[in-house]
C-alpha cells in the first residue's frame, strides 16, 4: 500500500492577516505539498477548449478514437471529453509561467522551433 509523501514547503501567496493585525496587513502562508499516489490521471491528446470568464480559466482535454478502418473508405473517428480543469486566475497565470518554462527547454533542447517575433511598426 502506498502511503503519502511530504514534500518540502513552499510560500503560498499572501492571505489576509491574523485577527488583530492592521488593516491591509498580509502575510504569507506557509503550505505543504502532499502526494497522494492514487491520485487518478487523464490521458489527453488535444485540448478541445480553453475558455475563462474573468473569475476562472476552464481548460477541457480530449481524447480521440478511431472508428474500425475500412479498405477505399474515410478514416473517422470520433473525440471524447477526457477531463475539465478549472483553475483560479492565479493558479493559470502559474501554468502560463511553467508552460513558458517548458517551451524554453523543448526549445533549447530543439525539439521546439522559436518563432520570430512580429517586427513593431515606428
């Protein structure tokens, strides 16, 4: 039976003072990562849709199914909702910062080409 790892702590960001404490006040909590190994994952192999309204980014992954091939017809298939993600805006800007740190090492690594950048008009 696998049995819970505790990981090294991290600052959280800043929340709201202890009772007593002079107003606009903050402080940052200190949070412990804890694994839990039967945590479920999701395969995916697309991203059907990212949508965020202003409160909360909503990411939705897929997974796509071939349907039986057949000799001198289409290939088809059909694609399935894998999972829905919902994040805070703090929580997507982190995604969008380690996302960034990801493209950076597939690009060093050159498995990711660099795309110029637009040139700005004087």
């Amino acid at each position: 039976m696998a049995t819970n790892q505790e990981t090294t702590t991290q600052p959280a960001a800043p929340i709201a003072a202890a009772p007593g404490a002079r107003p606009g006040d903050l402080q940052a909590a200190n949070i412990r990562y804890v694994d839990r190994p039967d945590c479920a994952e999701a395969f995916a192999d697309t991203i059907t849709n990212v949508y965020f309204d202003g409160q909360s980014l909503r990411i939705e992954f897929g997974v796509t199914r071939l349907d039986d091939v057949k000799p001198n017809m289409p290939i088809t298939g059909r694609r399935y909702p894998a999972q829905r993600m919902v994040l805070t805006p703090m929580a997507a800007v982190d995604l969008i910062n380690r996302m960034q740190q990801v493209a950076a090492a597939l690009t060093q690594a050159g498995m990711l080409k660099a795309s110029p950048k637009p040139a700005t008009q004087s």
